[in-house]
C-alpha cells in the first residue's frame, strides 16, 4: 500500500505532525513555525523589531535573517525603540562594520529613523500594540479557506496596504504593502497557517 500523502501545501514531519511546507527544515525554521509565526504578539519591543527586520529582509530570504537574528538583537540593543532613537552616524558606521548584520547602509538608516518615529507613535496611541492591532482584517476580507493557493494570492491584502499607507504618511520606510503583510502574518494579526496544520488551532488573533 502507498503511503497517504498529506495535502497540498503540508508537509509530514518525522514527528508524524502536519505542518505547513515552508516550516518543515532546517530545524531554526520549524522552531520558528512551531513557536512562533502567528502567535499574537503585543509586546512593543517585538512588533518593532518584526517591521524591522522584515525591512532587512527585502530582496532576501526569511531564513537568512532569521539565522542572523541574535546578532540583529545584540546590535540594536533588543530593538528597543526608545535607545534606537539615539543612534547617530558613528552608530550607522558601527553597525555597518558588523559582520553578523545584514549590513545594507539604507536599510539600517532605516531602523534608527523608524524608531524615532515609533517612540512618537507609542506616545500618541499609548503603545505600538495598540496602533497595529488596529489593521486586524475583518473575516470577510480574509479567504474562507487558507490553502498553499490562498496564500499565493495573498502577498499583499486590503489591510496590509492600509497599514502601509498609514505607516508612511507617519514617515516610515521599508514598509511597503507586502512587508506589511509577512508582519501581519507573523506577529499573529492574521492566522495564515494552511488548513490542517498542527498549529493552525493552536493560533488565532488577539480577542476584541
């Protein structure tokens, strides 16, 4: 008898759970599905750190930059927006002589400016939590079923475009439509994890 194979877009782990196709291998990246991509996330420090890196990702892998993660996290003092604000040009120089960092001057420039502005943002909404969860798409924007083919549809969404216009009339770079939407996935604004993956159940937004 052949084996069953398991739906499209899943994959069967030798743990025998079904997960999503993309969080199977290497092991950072099924700790990452399995932990943490979709949990609903509200604290500050990590929502920026999200928008940031997500920005470092453009033109890049995922993987790259999570790989470099700890070294990104060690550079911008934990993504605290409130230091990153500080940051000057002998502090652009310094991390542009970082060998663990994605060292790409405009990206970087980019992170210290968004942060000045995130210390802004917090001050008028209370916290960045508060503004983002804001961009929560109602369920009739959202496809009834999330397979491999409505995720490929999805790489932007009315409510990422509407975060990313709005992150931009406040000043913000590297935040455009389609960045804005991997943070949504994975800060756990949306539940993107395909129908029958594990964690799929496991995971879900932020009650009103």
């Amino acid at each position: 008898m052949e084996p069953v194979k398991p739906p499209s877009g899943l994959i069967a782990g030798d743990d025998g759970r079904l997960r999503c196709w993309w969080g199977a291998e290497p092991a950072i990246y099924r700790a990452y599905h399995d932990e943490e991509w979709g949990r609903p996330v509200t604290a500050d420090f990590r929502l920026f750190e999200k928008i940031c890196l997500e920005g470092f990702q453009s033109g890049l892998s995922w993987l790259t930059v999570l790989k470099k993660r700890e070294a990104f996290r060690a550079a911008f003092v934990g993504f605290d927006f409130h230091k990153v604000s500080s940051f000057g040009d002998d502090d652009v120089e310094r991390l542009l002589g970082d060998a663990g960092i994605i060292r790409h001057r405009g990206k970087i420039v980019s992170t210290i400016h968004n942060a000045r502005l995130a210390v802004a943002l917090a001050a008028e909404e209370g916290s960045l939590a508060a503004f983002f969860w804001r961009f929560v798409p109602s369920p009739s924007e959202r496809p009834e079923t999330i397979d491999r083919d409505s995720m490929a549809s999805m790489a932007k969404t009315p409510a990422s475009e509407m975060l990313s216009k709005e992150l931009k009339k406040r000043g913000w770079t590297y935040v455009g439509p389609t960045t804005c939407y991997a943070f949504m996935q994975a800060m756990g604004l949306v539940n993107d994890h395909l129908e029958g993956c594990h964690v799929r159940p496991l995971v879900g937004v932020l009650p009103s």
